[in-house]
C-alpha cells in the first residue's frame, strides 16, 4: 500500500531476533489523524441511507468501494457502535432487546394491574401478564407484544 513509505521509520526488533529492522511507525498515524479529526476541512456531512454498506457509501463519495475502512478510522462512534443497521434488522433488534409491551396511563394505578395478574383488552383474544409497574410514571409492563386499545 503505498500509505505507508510515508510514515517515519523507527528501529524495531521482531520477535526473537537478534538485530533491529527500520520499519514504519505505524503509531504516527494516530496523532496526525487526531489532528486531522481535529479539523473540519476534512469532513462533509453525510446521511447513511437506509440498507447502504459502508462499501457502498465509499463508491457514492469516491467512486470506489476501497476507502470504507476511512468511515471507522475518523469517525469514533461508528468505530465504537459499529455501521447503523437497515431498518428492518433494527426492527427485529429492538423486538428482541424490547420484547414487551408498556401501557401508559393517567389514572391511579397503585391499587390496579398487581404483578402477575392477568388482563383483558377489549378484544377477548387480547391478553397478557403485568409482570413490571412503574407507578410514578402511569406504566405497566405486559410480558409479550400485545396491542390494546385505549379505554
């Protein structure tokens, strides 16, 4: 890769050998690409669409699909939260992280919806357990994906 000629050398011993070899400083990068971060010249705002892979998005601003490995190199929270998933992969991760139901209501509900008791919704095909309240904000939590209906 003709990256890193650029970098500066350093003496380097590998492994068990016994003499040093000059080898690029691959730890110099770091400080010229905070400095680089540093700066806003470098950056254009981009909004990552729907199902687009960072291979993609490299060929949309460059015209390859080589430079996606810069997407993570600059920005820290795709480094660190990886690449934004598509929508329907974050659908079935919230459904699996959030398996629940929460009901809101304004009504007092502390003599009401006791853990482990079963409810109806209007429909009587609609049911499903209290299993968590939070009585301060109005919410019980309903053990499965239910829909009820206001009233």
């Amino acid at each position: 890769m003709p990256y890193f000629p650029n970098f500066p050398t350093v003496n380097y011993k590998f492994g068990n050998e016994t003499y040093d070899v000059l080898f690029p400083n691959l730890a110099a990068y770091s400080n010229i690409l905070d400095e680089v971060k540093k700066s806003n010249v470098f950056y254009s705002k981009y909004y990552i669409k729907d199902g687009m892979r960072p291979d993609h998005v490299s060929y949309e601003l460059y015209g390859k699909p080589d430079y996606h490995w810069t997407f993570y190199l600059l920005n820290d929270h795709i480094r660190e939260q990886g690449w934004p998933l598509d929508y329907s992969n974050l659908e079935k991760k919230i459904n699996e992280n959030f398996p629940n139901t929460v009901l809101v209501t304004r009504d007092a509900i502390h003599n009401k919806f006791k853990v482990g008791q079963t409810i109806r919704g209007l429909s009587s095909e609609t049911t499903g357990t209290v299993i968590k309240r939070n009585l301060d904000l109005g919410q019980i939590w309903i053990s499965g994906t239910k829909t009820f209906t206001a009233g």
